[in-house]
C-alpha cells in the first residue's frame, strides 16, 4: 500500500532524494568514500556546502549583504541564539506571539533582556493571527513566526516596521515567494522544507554580525560562525549534503514559484473538502489558513476516531493533530504531492457517503 506521510515533521522528502541520499551513505560520486565519513575540510564537502549555499542564494533570491550558514541545535536554538547575538544587556525586543514556537522564542529572549510582546492570539486558542499591533521603535528588532506549525495560520502579510524583522521561518520557507531584503534574519530548522532534521538555516544581514554587547561563547556568536562560512566546527555533513540534493530538486521543479502555485493548488482542494464536508470543521480563522499544516476538526470524538482509522487503513501516516490542538493536521510541504491531497479528499467523502 503507497502510504501518503502527512506527517508535520521531520517530513517528506522527493523520493529522488531519498534514493540519492541513500546512493551517496554507500559511494559518493564513485569516490569509494561514505558521505557519512568524508571529512568536512575535503575539497568535495567544500564542494557539497558552496553548491547549498548557492541554491539557497538562488531560490530565495538572497541579495548581496548577507550571510548564509548553516548551524546545528535546530530552530530551537535560534530562540537563545537570536536575543544573544541582537538583544543588548539592557535594551528591549519585541515579539509577536502567534503560538507555541513564538511562546518558546519569548521565554528564550527574556534570559537576555526586556521583552515587549507586542500582540498574542492566546486568547483564542492561536486561531488567528493578530493584525493590529504597534513596535515600539526602541526594540531591537521584531519576531515573527511566519507559519505556526501546531496551529495551522501562516503570516501572508508581513507588518510594517521600521526596527530590524527577524522570522522563524522553519515551516514554510522555500514553500513561497518571500522577499529577503524585507528580513534582516531568517532562521529555519531545515526538516520541513529543506531536508533532513540536524542543519538549521540562518540567513542574516551582515550589519548584524558582532554586534552583541556582550562576551559569547564561540559556538552561539553569528560573527565566528559567518567568518568560518559555517566551518568553525563540524558541520552536519550528512544534513547538508541531502539538503543540497532536496534544493536541486526543487531547482528542478521550476524553484519556490512553482512551488508556491502547487502549495495553493493542495491547499484550496483539501480546505474545499473541510468547507464542504458536514462531518468536517476548519478551526482557524480563514484568512490566515497556512498552507503547510492544515487543522481541522471532526463534529464529534466518535466521528474523529472513526476517521483516523480510515486514514490508518488507507496509507494516510501523520494526520493525527498536535496534542495541544487537537482534531486533525494535514501537513503539506513542497514534496507531498498533489495525488497525496487528492486521495485524502476522497476518503473524507468516501467517509461522509459511508455516515
Ligand atoms: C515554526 C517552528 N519553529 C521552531 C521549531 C523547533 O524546531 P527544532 O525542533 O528544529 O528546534 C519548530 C518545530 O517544529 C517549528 O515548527
């Protein structure tokens, strides 16, 4: 049975990937070497990093200005990292709370300084995204989550400020046209639409390199990271190197606007179905519906478990909501397939004809 992973991450990757990635543990590029043990100063791992660093240059249109690493500790680091390097002893940031991972980014800042939040969709179970907020122009910068991976919103509007923007981007990059110039820094935990989980993409202007104000240690400081183009330590070699072949493929695919229409496409065809379908209920609000997690919930328990095991036996793997949301998620990055939606789309009616 084909099963169709749904999952929200790690997630699904083209199985192109997988079949080169898997290629390369045994013999990469006939060296007769692993890529699983190539050392990270050879000249084809400097190969392997110039090429992701470019294809992330290129499909993001990364304008000159800026630096592009690579890191480990996941996006979850980047809550500590980002106050760290950008917040000072004594000043103030300001964050906008969309859900959970913005929470965590919060309660990370507030170890490094004073944290205004500047708006919180709390209130309502993060089923919206707030819209109206000021930032004070003193803040060091404002954080954003772009897309709220448990909830299911997405920020399809970006706020207007005037004190540096810096976004966890980790569920929805390369899943949609973005402008980086907007950004002063953009992080990314690479599992979702990038690659395998271990490598973390930041993408940082460089007037924000070295600009601490406070003594850091050598692995969590931006500056000594950019200086040694991502080689101060082992990188995640293995992470790195399936991330390259991922953004080859998304090369391949017509690039980030390609994706973008087929990420609209999937999206409007399962929100069709939970509008459409009496035994289904969207549960955020509709303008800020993403197009990576989609949550939705069935009219009753007994319907939601009737459901989930219709998903079990017909290959439908990671659907089951986050814990904290409840219902259903369907998430859908850039290598599900649309024939994946489609197959979803039909149990949900096959499952209403059967009530
Ligand atoms: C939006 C967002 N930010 C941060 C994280 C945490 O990422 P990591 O597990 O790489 O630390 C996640 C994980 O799912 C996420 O979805």
């Amino acid at each position: 049975m084909k099963v169709h992973n749904f999952g929200a991450g790690p997630c699904i990757l083209p199985p192109s990937v997988f079949q080169q990635a898997a290629q390369a543990v045994l013999d990469l590029d006939h060296s007769g070497l692993s890529i699983l043990e190539i050392s990270h100063r050879s000249a084809a791992f400097d190969a392997i990093l110039a090429e992701t660093k470019a294809l992330v240059k290129e499909l993001l249109g990364v304008p000159e200005g800026y630096h592009i690493l690579f890191l480990q500790g996941g996006a979850s680091l980047q809550f500590s990292m980002v106050p760290m390097n950008l917040l000072p002893e004594h000043g103030m940031a300001a964050y906008l709370d969309t859900g959970v991972w913005s929470t965590k980014a919060i309660q990370e800042a507030k170890l490094f300084g004073q944290v205004h939040v500047v708006a919180s969709s709390a209130d309502q179970n993060y089923s919206y995204i707030p819209k109206s907020f000021k930032v004070p122009s003193d803040a060091a910068y404002l954080h954003i989550t772009t897309n709220n991976t448990i909830y299911g919103t997405e920020m399809f509007q970006l706020p207007e400020v005037t004190v540096p923007l810096v976004a966890d981007m980790s569920s929805d990059i390369f899943s949609m046209q973005i402008n980086v110039a907007d950004f002063d820094l953009i992080y990314a935990g690479a599992q979702k639409n990038m690659g395998p989980a271990g490598a973390t993409l930041v993408i940082i202007k460089d007037e924000l390199l070295g600009k601490a104000g406070r003594k850091l240690p050598s692995m969590l400081d931006f500056a000594v990271h950019a200086k040694n183009d991502s080689l101060y330590n082992t990188p995640p070699v293995f992470a790195i190197y399936a991330s390259m072949l991922n953004l080859r493929w998304l090369k391949e695919q017509g690039g980030v606007p390609a994706m973008e229409a087929l990420n609209k496409r999937k999206a409007e065809v399962l929100y069709a179905e939970i509008d459409r379908n009496p035994l289904f209920r969207g549960n955020v609000a509709t303008e800020d519906r993403s197009r990576m997690n989609i949550t939705f919930t069935a009219i009753d328990s007994d319907t939601e478990k009737a459901f989930l095991s219709i998903c079990k036996e017909s290959g439908i793997h990671g659907i089951k909501g986050h814990r904290l949301s409840g219902g259903f998620r369907a998430s859908m990055y850039n290598a599900l397939p649309l024939e994946s939606v489609e197959h979803l789309v039909e149990q949900m009616k096959a499952f209403e004809e059967s009530r």
